[in-house]
C-alpha cells in the first residue's frame, strides 16, 4: 500500500491514538446514538458500528481532500489515515466471522 511508506515521516503518537478512538468510541457512539429507539437490538447496532466503513472511506476521503485542496500538505493527513486502515483491516478481519455468526442467532431468535 502506497500509504505506508509515504506517512512514516510524518508519524506521531496522536495519529496512533486517534486511530485507536476512531476504530472504537468515535464511530461506534454516533452509531449507537442514532439508532436509540429505533428498536435494532444492541447486539444489531454493535456489529454496525464495529463492521461500519473506517478504513476504505477514510481513504476516499483523503484523496477527495487531496484532490480539493491540491498536493501540498497532504502528509500529515496521510499520517493520520494509515494507522486508522492498518489498525482497522486486522481486527475486522479477525472478528468478522465471529461477530456474524453471533449477529445471525439474535436475528434469528
């Protein structure tokens, strides 16, 4: 991935914690927030927060700004997206079966 060795300038202790926070709390509270009555059970609304798009969309969102802004500047940008697509990929790799094999019981219950 092209990413990677571009941001490794560019690293900072921030980037990691943030992209820690964003592959937890930061997109699982607005989640879980938005369906609160909507009667989606906990479990439901987990898996959507935990499986939501992180890593893919935090990549279209840096090019469309790149693409805005222009080509200068873009590091530390790049430098807070890696980590959060790097941190993203294994954990929802690791937990997809489990937590949809988990989803797929409450849903049938």
């Amino acid at each position: 991935m092209i990413l990677v060795p571009v941001s490794y300038p560019f690293r900072y202790w921030r980037a990691i914690l943030y992209a820690l926070l964003s592959i937890s709390v930061i997109r699982m509270l607005p989640v879980a927030v938005s369906f609160t009555g909507s009667g989606i059970g906990m479990k439901s609304i987990l898996f959507i927060g935990w499986f939501g798009p992180r890593g893919i969309a935090s990549v279209l969102y840096l090019l469309l700004t790149i693409i805005s802004l222009g080509i200068e500047g873009y590091d530390r940008l790049i430098s807070a997206v890696t980590p959060i697509v790097i941190l993203s990929a294994a954990p929802h790799g690791i937990t997809a079966v489990l937590f949809s094999k988990m989803l797929s019981r409450e849903v049938k219950e």
